[in-house]
C-alpha cells in the first residue's frame, strides 16, 4: 500500500468515523474490502476499525502516528516543511467562550486553544458542537438559552480528520468531569453522535414546532437514507429519552437537517 493508504488506516483508526465520502475511502473499500460501499458513501463498523489496525500492525505500521520531531519553524526549508514538522493545529481544539469571565469570542468567531489550556479553563458545561460554521454562528442561537441556563459554557468544536483533530477534542471530553450538551446535525449520524457522548445533560435541538416545518421545507432525505443503515441498530436500541423522541420523530419524516440550517435570532 502506497503512504497515503497506511495514513488513511491510522486516521480511520483514530477517528472511528461511522462513514466517510472521500476517493480514497472508495478504493480502500474495493481493493482492501474496508468498509461497506453504500450510495455515495463508505459505512464502518467496529471490525472494520480492527482490521484496519491489524492491516497496519502487519506492516509494522505504528498504530499511531509518530509526533513530529521538530516544531515547524525548525524545518529544514519551505518544500520539507509539512513532512518534517507537527501541523500548526497539532494539539490544538477550535473552542468558544460563552459567559466565561476574561474571555470575549467576537460573533463569527472563534478560538484555537491547547486542549489542556481549554480544559482548564472555569466553564460550568461543555457544549460539544458537530461542525465548525455552526459553532461560530453560536452567539444567534436564541433557542438554545433554556440550555445553557445562564451557565458559563465552553462551546466545543467535535473536530475533523486532519485538522483540530477529532481526537484531540476527545481527549478534552474525555478528561472533564463537567456536564455535557449536545449540539450535532439532526440525521441518524448526529444522533448517534449524541448518544455516544459522555456526561450528557442534553441534546439541544430547536423548538419542535420550528424545527418540523424546517426539516419539512428542506426535504433532506438523503440526510435521513444515506445513513440510515450505518445508525438504525444502536439508535433502535437506545434508551435515553431525548434520543429516543428525537430518533422517533426523524423516522416519522425519514428527513434531516444540517445544523448550518438551524434558525437563528434578527
């Protein structure tokens, strides 16, 4: 396999991602049967992941990624500059501050932090939040004030494969002891997202009344279809009862809907 291929093992290894769209996931699927080819995308399931990891381990492949041995400003020059050193967001988590003494996020914003910097900071509830654009659109979700109840909040990007890493911003879940809110798409992946999350005190979703009509109106079945297959199972078997009404409901419209499409406040 070419470098590019073990590098796709280590980050579906690391982010455990239920599916993923890219090319490269596509031929993985067809020349390495990793995952299963369903529409446009690839879906995972937990063997997947082991054998992705044995995949690398009969390579002698590290699991995870070696750290860079030298900061970036130490590379050799320009050209060897992404090779030789540590990615600028290596370690870093994309966060907002909300009510947090000494700290201002201006709208449409946010901040890069150390993960353990975030983690120290005097928050009451971490407010995990599924996509970067959503995030900096925070300060205009009014719906979401019932949530936070004028509590001192650390909104939470979930992170992405290559950049404020999914499992950087895991570490910081992960290591909190704070209550947790949950702010994910509403499609069975958002869901199951929610479900998985620990410490959770809510999943936070606008009023019924105004999201039914938003999710009629955009008429994202493909939201609902494409990852149906990959999701039923565990949100079938979970009992929690904002999933589950929120599982119920999505079912009864077999639509979703991104949070960039969330309403926000004049």
């Amino acid at each position: 396999m070419t470098p590019a291929q073990y590098t796709f093992l280590r980050n579906l290894v690391a982010n455990r991602s239920p599916q993923l769209r890219s090319a490269i996931a596509k031929e993985m699927a067809d020349t390495e049967d990793l995952g299963q080819v369903r529409g446009r995308a690839v879906h995972y399931e937990e063997a997947d992941f082991i054998k992705a990891e044995t995949k690398l381990r009969n390579a002698r492949y590290s699991i995870v990624a070696p750290a860079a041995g030298r900061r970036r400003f130490e590379a050799d020059d320009a050209a060897s500059e992404k090779a030789s050193a540590a990615p600028v967001t290596e370690g870093l988590v994309a966060v907002l501050a909300d009510r947090i003494p000494g700290i201002a996020t201006p709208e449409g914003s946010f901040l890069a932090m150390d993960w353990q910097a975030a983690l120290a900071l005097p928050y009451e509830v971490l407010v995990v939040c599924e996509n970067l654009e959503p995030l900096r659109r925070f300060h205009r979700y009014g719906w979401m004030l019932p949530y936070l109840k004028r509590r001192r909040a650390l909104v939470l990007f979930r992170g992405a494969p290559n950049w404020f890493r999914i499992d950087t911003a895991s570490r910081l879940v992960g290591n909190d002891t704070r209550p947790t809110l949950g702010l994910f798409d509403f499609d069975p992946k958002g869901l199951a997202m929610a479900a998985s999350l620990p410490r959770r005190e809510a999943l936070c979703l606008p009023e019924w009344d105004v999201l039914e009509l938003l999710v009629t109106a955009r008429n994202r079945h493909d939201l609902f279809g494409d990852q149906l297959a990959g999701c039923r199972a565990e949100l079938d078997a979970c009992n929690d009862q904002d999933i589950s009404l929120a599982w119920t409901r999505m079912r009864r419209l077999t639509r979703g809907l991104n949070q960039e499409a969330f309403p926000e406040s004049d």
